[in-house]
C-alpha cells in the first residue's frame, strides 16, 4: 500500500461513540475527523456492548465503525471478541496501513500480534490510569499482564500522553527509542473564538470580580470534595468570587450538600454538564483541577487553550503543562492545605497576572498539543513525515 496516503485503524476497547465522550473515545472521534480533514484515511474497530450503538456497521462524522459481537459471558466472551479481532485484522490487512490502537490493553495487545504477522505499522497509546492502575504498568503486574507486556512489546512505537506514562513504559522494561510523547490533542481555534458574555456572567455570579471553573465529572476520583473544602478555606468570609461546576455525576447531590454545610452555597453554582463548554470557560479567570489522578486530563488542555491559567493537582499530565507562577499553580493531589496555599495564590494574583498566566497557557498547549501539531506528530509515527 502507499504509504504516502496512509490508511489508519483505529482500535478502541471501549464503546464509540460515547455520549459526553470519555477521554480516550472522545480523542479517537476528534483524531479522526481532523485526519480525514488533511486526507488522512480512518476506520475504527470497537467491541459492541450491551450500553452502545447496536449497528455492526456504521459512520460517525464520516468515520467508519465496525463493532465487532461477541457472547456476553466470562472468559468466553472475551476470548470470542478478541479472536474476531485478530480475524478482522487479518481479513482487511488491504484496506489499512496502520494500526493505531488507544488504552494498552488486550485488544491493543491482538493489534501489536497480527501487526508483526502482516507487517503492519502499530502504534499503541498509554492513555492513563487504565494502564497505570491494574493494567500493564501497573509495579505489580499479574501473570495475565506479564503476558499483555510481552505482547505490546511488539509495537513500533509507544504513544505515551504525559511524561510520567513515558516514564512509567521505560520502566516497565519498553524499549525508551519506541516511546514518543505525543499529548492528547485539543481543538484551540474552538476555544479561542469565544468572547466573555458579561450579561451571563452577571447572571450567573452576579458582580463577583474572581470566577474559577471546574468541568467535568462530579466523581470521587476528581477530588471534588477537596475543591469545596480548600474554597470555603479562602472564601467563605469573601463576597468577591464565585465556583462555576460544569458537568453531572454520583457525587452532586453529596457535593450541593457539602457547599451548604460550608456556608459557601450562594459562591459555588452547579449548571449540569454542556455540550458548549467554551461558553464557560470564557465567563471565568481561572480553571481549577484537584484530580486525585489522571492520565492527561482533555479538561486541563480545554482550559489552557481558552487561555485560564491553572490551579492544578500534581498528576500525571497535569504537571506536564502547569507551570508554576507561569500558566498556573501545583499542589499535591488530596492535600487540602496545599490546595488553600496554591488557591490564595490564584486569588491574589489580580488581573494582569491572571491574563499574563493565561496567555502564557494557551501559547504552551497551542505549540503542544493543538490538532494540528498532534496529527502532524502522529503522522509522522505513521510513515507520512508531511500531510496537508
């Protein structure tokens, strides 16, 4: 096949597409539309679950899906859908070039077999806590990742999102010269095109000078009782700021309670999850992310690229693009009192400091991880070094 005009696999073991979007499912759909946008060609193969899309054939933004069944029993399933994996790969070897599959686990570990069987060009993406937490990077990995190990070892290149996955793989005994950091990729023009509306500002927080913003799920890995925590620290004697929380989740009737419980209830506004983040983040000063762990949080980039500076946990990714006293501020994830410290910082720091800050994180995640210059560094890991 010419390589010049790449056509790329994407492998996904997760539903696609996904309402709202996880991290991995909503950058398979924001990957791919982008690169068939330069000419790049995209297909993506996911599992069919009970929870999505019941087509074995699909397209979603012009993206062909192809889901693969499977029974739905223990071990037997499993083996089903990744023996049907492997068969699907085999059968279409001539209809792509590359396989680019995203969280590194057992159908990553199929793509990496049937890619040195038919000589095909495999890039494997280490997304987060997926490999990190009980998966292949795990300190301790069990005899079923052990076997997952050895199997990725075969990829040609390791797309690891944040520098300490990079550094996690090395460890893990990958060969350092497949590791290439490569973030997740954000749509920067969308963020920036949005102007403050004062009118919904004022609506929303009335005439409090210091908004912060928090998007995304009301779930306890996100350290959201934290958040209310550390802010009633720093503002509940204050009449001058207001929390935005944009998103929905288990935790938000426990997190409507807790704001009232801390007498910062009238500051803190719940507005339920969008589809037009932007909106928000342009009504806000700064972004706050108190995540007990991440992989490479979309959230932070989205932030960045609306130019907020940061009050950011020190996590993975995170600590990658939040640098202290130039896009943001750093604090130990779960440590409340370092929390409030990096919190007054943000409060403190007045307007032309907090716009400094911001541009400063839009410039940064602009040259890192804008769509183009990450499907330009994803080309390039495909054998295409220059796409339109």
């Amino acid at each position: 096949m010419d390589k010049s005009v790449a056509s790329v696999l994407m492998v996904l073991e997760s539903v696609f597409p996904t309402k709202g979007g996880g991290g991995a499912e909503s950058q398979v759909r924001t990957l791919g539309r982008h690169m068939r946008a330069r000419h790049l060609e995209v297909s993506v193969v996911v599992p069919m679950v009970s929870y999505g899309p019941q087509l074995a054939c699909d397209s979603v933004d012009g993206i062909t899906v192809r889901r693969i069944t499977y029974p739905k029993l223990p071990l037997l399933g499993a083996a089903s859908m990744l023996f049907k994996l492997g068969w699907l790969l085999y059968a279409r070897r001539r209809e792509y070039s590359v396989i680019h599959a995203h969280i590194a686990g057992n159908m990553a570990a199929v793509s990496c077999l049937m890619g040195r069987l038919l000589g095909k060009t495999v890039v494997v993406k280490l997304t987060g806590m997926t490999e990190m937490l009980g998966g292949i990077l795990d300190p301790r990995p069990s005899w079923l990742n052990r076997l997952k190990r050895l199997a990725l070892r075969g990829a040609d290149h390791y797309q690891a999102t944040s520098s300490r996955i990079g550094r996690m793989l090395v460890e893990s005994g990958f060969d350092a010269g497949k590791v290439r950091l490569i973030p997740n990729a954000v749509d920067t023009d969308r963020f920036a095109s949005v102007e403050r509306d004062a009118a919904v500002r004022r609506e929303l927080c009335g005439e409090r000078p210091l908004i912060g913003v928090y998007v995304g799920r009301l779930v306890p890995e996100k350290g959201l009782e934290l958040l209310l925590d550390g802010w009633a620290r720093v503002f509940r004697e204050r009449s001058d700021a207001a929390l935005i929380l944009v998103g929905d989740g288990v935790l938000r009737d426990a997190l409507v309670q807790r704001a009232q419980g801390l007498g910062i209830a009238d500051q803190v506004h719940f507005t339920g999850p969008s589809d037009a983040v932007e909106g928000y983040l342009a009504l806000a000063d700064f972004g706050v992310l108190t995540s007990l762990s991440e992989g490479l949080s979309n959230t932070l980039l989205e932030y960045m690229a609306a130019g907020l500076p940061v009050v950011g946990s020190r996590v993975s990714g995170t600590e990658d693009f939040v640098r202290p006293g130039e896009t943001g501020w750093l604090f130990e994830p779960g440590d409340v009192g370092d929390f409030e410290h990096s919190l007054r910082a943000a409060a403190e720091a007045g307007p032309p400091v907090l716009d400094r800050m911001g541009t400063n994180a839009r410039g940064l995640v602009v040259s890192r991880a804008s769509i183009g210059s990450v499907v330009q560094q994803l080309a390039a890991l495909y054998g295409v070094p220059q796409i339109a």
